[in-house]
C-alpha cells in the first residue's frame, strides 16, 4: 500500500458522564490508502460516528480525544490549532451528515450555502461562485438547478436536501469526504440514487470516501474495505470478500446472520443475543464475551489478540490467536 492518505492510530475518545467516563473508541487503528471507499460498519453507539467527527476534530464536547494520532497525509490533525483545522475543514476534507434536515441553515437559500462554502474557501465568489454552484447542481442531478438554487431548505425533498449536502461537502474539492450515515434518512429509492450518486462522485473525481453505515447491505455495495467495529474497537477488517465469506468474527458472523433474508413477514429475524453493555462499563478481556456463543474461558479475562490471515484481512478474536486451542470448547 502507498502512503495512506489518512492514518489513524490508537484513536482514543471519551465523554465524561455522572456514571464515569464513557469510552467510545476504545483505541482504534486503520489506515485509508487514496481513491479507497472505507466503510466502517457497527451497530449504534458502537463508536463509528464519534471516528468520523474526530477525524475532523468536530467531537461534541464534553467529549474529547484522550489518546492516539490521527494523520492526513502524513499531518497530526491532533496537533492542528482550530483556525488551521477550520481550513482544512470541507476543503481538503468534507462531512456528509446523517440529517440534511438539521445540517441546513433554514435561514438561507440552499444555492447560497453552497456559495459560502466556495467564498469561505476562497475558491469562487460572486457570479463565478453562482455559476458553479448550478453547475455542481446539476452535475449531482438537481433538476431546474437555476430555480431550485433559490430554494429554501424546506421547499426541497429529503432526497433534494442530501443532494444539496453533497454539493456544499464537494464545493471546495476537497480529495477526502467522510460520509456519516449520509443514505439512513432516506427511504429506500432515494437511498439507492444517493449511494449510485455517491460512488459516481467518488469514481470522478477520484475522491478518497470514509463510508460509516449501520447497513453491512450497503457496505457490500460500494466499499472496498471494511472495518467492523464494536464497542469502540475494530474486531475485523478486510476487504468486502474477506468480510462476507470468509469472515472470522462471532460479531461480524452474528451481523452477517442477522440480515433479512427473503423471510416471510411470520418468520422472526436472527438477532444477536443479549445486548450492547454500557459504554462506562469496564471491560476485561473480549467486550463481545457475553454475548458470543464461541466465547471461552480465556475470553473474558485476556484482550483477544489482532490476528492477521491473508491480504489485508485481520480480526481481533482468541479462536485464533497462537495460543488457540484446537477443540477447546466454550
Ligand atoms: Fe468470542 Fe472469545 Fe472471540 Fe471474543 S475472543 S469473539 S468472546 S471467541
């Protein structure tokens, strides 16, 4: 791999609350080569969008990184002064929001927000500026761009909104975008035009795409790289093929089996047992322990360790570290 064009290492982030500190990542390490589409997958809470707005040190306070580094390309963003990061910030490196909604200023007309991100970055401004918001309109498939660049954010669908998201993140033609839920709003079919829209993006302008979803479905679309995170921790990565057909993981074999899967309305779906401990919670051992049906003595008192298998393929799981043992049983 290249020099990856973001590198996380040992991220560390917590929030104080009454019943202690609240550890949403939990020390996680990856790294994004260029022109990747990385998606990071995991239920809620399990620390996926705490990454994202790290990444762009956008932690909603009392939060706080606590620990590690994150660099983009070969820059500790940690080190970086608010003013330097607000730079940086859509235009190097952009965020879709889950809820276009609440991201857009009700107050002004959508074409006009996009405008200010190009002035702000000193990209367009004026006429020029005008220009090339409705012509990034219409390239990301707003019908009457003209008209609808007057528009207020309530005159416009959902659909129509993360369309005019995606615009204000490529205003300023940034090469990284982090994409934080951006489909989960949406229903189905808009969902499906703003993924194709998205991965069409992506493809042109060669952008590098940090995916955060819920949905392993929509991984399977359009990522080529996946980390599976679980309370706060990677637990499996690897590309799209390793994830879905050789997986390692009780966790990700537990997600796999729990997506629908042309079952009748009477028939219930697969859940993972139990549920998600509290984020304050301090965990010995495997934090997937109470609820995984290989789990083993060792599980709970010993981290599993990060074991690598072929490619770029690794999971953090005892059934196979050096010391697993053939036939020990639960
Ligand atoms: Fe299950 Fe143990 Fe692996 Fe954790 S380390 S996923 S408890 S087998």
């Amino acid at each position: 791999m290249t020099a990856p064009i973001l590198s996380v290492d040992d991220l560390r982030v917590s929030f104080p609350t009454p019943h202690g500190e609240l550890h949403a990542v939990r020390g996680i390490s990856f790294n994004v080569a260029e022109g990747q589409v990385f998606g990071i997958v995991g239920e809620s809470g399990c620390g996926k969008s705490v990454t994202g707005r790290a990444i762009l040190g956008l932690v909603p306070p009392p939060g706080r990184i606590v620990g590690g580094r994150i660099c983009y390309r070969g820059e500790d963003l940690a080190a970086k002064s608010e003013p330097a990061m607000r730079g940086l910030r859509g235009r190097r490196i952009a965020m879709v929001f889950q809820d276009p909604a609440a991201a857009l200023n009700p107050l002004f007309t959508v074409g006009s927000q996009i405008v200010a991100v190009m002035r702000q970055h000193r990209i367009a401004k004026g006429g020029h500026a005008r220009r090339r918001a409705v012509d990034l309109m219409g390239e990301l498939g707003l019908p009457r761009p003209e008209d609808v660049f007057d528009r207020y954010p309530h005159q416009l669908s959902g659909g129509m909104q993360q369309r005019i998201m995606l615009c204000m993140a490529l205003a300023a033609e940034p090469d990284l975008i982090i994409a934080d839920e951006a489909t989960t709003a949406l229903d189905v079919t808009i969902q499906a035009q703003i993924l194709e829209l998205l991965s069409t993006m992506q493809r042109r302008r060669s952008l590098t795409l940090v995916f955060i979803t819920h949905d392993l479905g929509l991984v399977a679309e359009i990522c080529d790289h996946v980390a599976v995170l679980y309370m706060g921790r990677i637990v499996e990565e690897g590309d799209p093929e390793s994830i879905f057909h050789k997986t390692r993981h009780p966790y990700t074999e537990g997600l796999l089996a729990a997506l629908p899967s042309g079952q009748t309305w009477r028939e219930p779906l697969n859940v993972i047992p139990g549920s998600v401990p509290s984020g304050t919670a301090h965990i010995t051992g495997c934090s997937f322990a109470p609820r995984c049906a290989s789990v083993m003595p060792r599980c709970s008192t010993t981290e599993p360790p990060d074991v690598r298998f072929a490619g770029s393929h690794r999971a953090a799981c005892h059934l196979y570290g050096d010391d697993a043992v053939p036939g020990e049983t639960p």
